[in-house]
C-alpha cells in the first residue's frame, strides 16, 4: 500500500536568481479508438485557485531531483502514477498570484495506474481528454507548448 502525503510550505523551494523553480508532467495514454486505431489522451487537472484547466505541478524541492519532485506533484495533484520519460523543456512564465517569474521545466509521462484516492481529491478535478480539446481548456502558452512538444515526439499512430 502507498502512503500519500502532500508536502506543504515552502521552505524547501528552489530558486534561481529569484525565480521559483516548478516541475511538472503531461500525463499522457493511449486510448484505442476503433478496431485498430490509438488515440492520445493527456490528464488535465483544475487549477486550485482561478479558472481553467491544466498540467499538474509545484514546487521543485532541494531535497529532491527534479524528477522526483515532478513526480511527486502529479501524485499529489493528477493521482496518477507512471514512468517519466524525458524532459519536453523549460520555460519562463509570469505567476497569476505574484509579479515574479517562474522557471517551469516539463516532463512527459506515460501513465501505468491511475488512483482513486490521492491528496488533491477533493480540491481537484482530473480530466482525460484529446490533445485539441486540452488546447482549449489549458489558459497557459507554456503548458501548451510543452504539450507541442509531447504530441511531435510521439511515434505516428
């Protein structure tokens, strides 16, 4: 049995030359869609605080790799768990809630378990959708980069 606990505060943040560094994942399976046909799905997650949808991620901690921390954000936010696959990149985004840049690095991840219970359950929403329809819902140019990303290192299905 896993034993899931949120890590809260701050205290343990990375920075460099003041800005935060976060970790994320895309959550990514395939779904078959007719006889032989294989359809990607990525998992968004509702933002805690304000409108949208989007990848789950959080603070990178010094106590961890970077994926460690990236997976350990996706257990906490999305419940699910699965194999990091490679790094899809860096960016630099503006925080909603403070003037400050943040540095985002953002992982693929190929989910093997989805769980049904985890520590953001009942603060968040997890939904499965299509690469389009994650495109419509995600309020944030650099998540949906990083989902560029994702979709052109996949193999033609």
């Amino acid at each position: 049995m896993m034993c899931l606990v949120a890590r809260t505060g701050r205290h343990l943040q990375r920075y460099d030359g003041g800005c935060r560094q976060v970790v994320g994942c895309i959550p990514y399976r395939y779904r078959l869609k007719g006889n032989q046909n294989k359809e990607l799905e990525v998992l968004v997650i509702s933002a805690q605080k304000g409108n949208g949808m989007q990848f789950p991620k959080g603070g990178w901690e010094i106590d961890e790799s970077m994926e460690q921390a990236a997976l350990r954000e996706t257990i906490e936010e999305a419940g699910v768990v699965g194999s990091i696959e490679s790094k899809l990149g860096k960016w630099l985004y503006k925080s909603k809630r403070q003037d400050k840049l943040h540095e985002g690095y953002m992982f693929s991840l190929l989910v093997k378990k989805q769980l049904e219970n985890w520590p953001e359950k009942n603060i968040r929403d997890r939904r499965w959708m299509t690469v389009a329809e994650a495109k419509e819902v995600c309020p944030y140019t650099w998540m949906k980069e990083a989902l560029d990303v994702l979709v052109s290192r996949q193999p033609q299905i």
